[in-house]
C-alpha cells in the first residue's frame, strides 16, 4: 500500500514529538502505525529507524542545556545495543511479514506495558548536594540533576543485567526498526537506578547511534526509499525538537499513560493481524 508522504510526515512529527516526550523513541509508534496502514513491515523498520535518529538528533540540543543527558552511561549501553542492532538488521531481510507484524506486537505490548508500570520520580532530592551543579561525574557512572528547587544524585546499579537487556534491545531494534527506546529507558530507570528524566534524555541522545548503526545495513541492501526517508527525517527533525521541549513543561507520567494505551491498543491490533 502507498501511504501519501503528507501522511508519512505528519505520522513521523508526530511519533517523533512522542518518542523525544516519553523516552520511548517514535519509531516504536510510527512503525506499527505504518504496518496498519498497510505498509510492509521489512519497508517500514528503515523508516522507523530515520524517525529515531532524526529526532535524537533535534532534541539532543535542549537535553544537553539542562544537563540531564549522561554521556558515559549512553557510550557504555550503546556499544551493546549497536551490536545486537547489527545483527537484528541482518536478519531483518529474512523475516516473514506475519513474523514481523507478530514481533511489532510483542514490542508494542512490552513498550506500553513499561509505560504502564514505570514510576515517576524514584530519587528524591538530598539536602547535601544542593551545591552539585546539573550533569554527570566525570569517570563515573553517576551525577547529579536539578529537579525543582533540589538536587538528586544518581548512581547506575546492576550493570551486566541492564547491558544484557540493552543487547536484547537493539537486536530488536535492527530487525523491526523500533529504535530501541522502548527497553532503554525502562531498563535504565527500573533495573540500574537511574532517574527517569535522565534516563530518558539519555536514551533520545544515544538512540540515533542505535539506529545509524542498523540503517548502515539497511542503505547497503539498498532498503531505504529516498522520498519517503526525506519526508521522514525533516517531520522527525521538527517533532524530535518539539517533544523535547514539551518534556520541559509537561508532566512525564501523563505522556507516558497515553502513549502506553496507545501502544497496547496497537499490540493487539498487530497481534490479530499476524495471527
């Protein structure tokens, strides 16, 4: 099926604001949208993975100033999720469409469901580091960020079994174009400890190096669709930027309530549709 590229844009702005918004990554919206529009799933993971990197790359700028994006940690999870995104987008070509619409509905339904579970705020702010400026600890995998009229130290935890996770990300990543996002940042604020805010700041900046990484493969096997990436990556540009903006004057836990009825709506829908 052709989807319009006034279509495409609109889908890629408005998942790319989503993604940036709720720490999930668009694409994890965009590509089961596309997939019920009508579009092959091996066609639509390429176009996913331009939302991601193209909105990672627009809110990056604004996560930065506020000092909230840990680079360290987003390097160490990276090189894991960039292997396994390697390797998904290896065995993408593959994949049968049932298989694939079957696998975008378990990513959906995990997506929403993290969503769903996910707590707010875990670490209150200390009294003792009110003086500790914004960012991270250099040589560490810990920091400090401001959170209203405090400041919350933070420390990663259970490190191998986040990085396990991370690889399982981005093999999904890679084989259906879903940016990863979605285990990222449930992974590093409910398994290693680190503050939601951080943890979604830093998964939007890292996970367009996720994304490069499997859209390598893809541009080699020929996969990418020149107009319908243009169209995607300028929307993305524009809706990455937005979210992340948004993310500054919105409460995170209501963004994520929506998106995970949404997604969860989708999963079931994918779910018959590959059955």
């Amino acid at each position: 099926m052709e989807i319009h590229l006034a279509v495409l844009g609109a889908l890629a702005f408005a998942t790319a604001a989503a993604g940036a918004l709720g720490g999930l990554g668009g694409a994890v919206i965009l590509v089961p949208t596309l997939v019920l529009l009508g579009a092959d799933p091996v066609d639509a993971a390429p176009l996913g993975l331009l939302t991601v990197a193209a909105g990672s790359l627009a809110a990056a700028p604004v996560n930065l100033s506020e000092g909230v994006v840990h680079h360290r940690l987003g390097v160490t999870v990276e090189i894991v999720a960039s292997a396994g995104a390697v390797g998904g987008a290896l065995m993408a070509s593959s994949l049968p469409a049932a298989v694939g619409a079957r696998v975008l509905a378990v990513t959906a339904l995990a997506a929403g469901v993290a969503g769903a579970v996910r707590r707010g705020v875990r670490n209150p702010p200390e009294p003792a580091f009110s003086a500790e400026r914004s960012g991270e600890w250099p040589g560490t995998l810990a920091g400090a960020y401001v959170l209203d009229d405090g400041v919350v130290p933070y420390a990663a935890r259970r490190i191998r079994a986040g990085l396990a996770l991370m690889g399982l990300g981005g093999a999904i990543a890679g084989a259906t174009g879903v940016g990863g996002g979605f285990l990222k940042t449930p992974v590093m604020a409910e398994i290693m400890d680190i503050p939601i805010k951080v943890a979604a700041a830093t998964t939007i900046f890292t996970v367009g190096i996720t994304a490069g990484a499997a859209l390598i493969v893809y541009a080699g096997d020929g996969r990418i669709d020149v107009h319908a990436g243009a169209a995607v990556v300028l929307a993305a540009l524009a809706g990455g930027r937005a979210g992340a903006w948004l993310q500054t004057v919105l409460p995170p836990e209501v963004v994520r309530r929506v998106l995970s009825l949404l997604l969860l709506v989708v999963s079931v829908v994918l779910g018959v549709r590959g059955a």
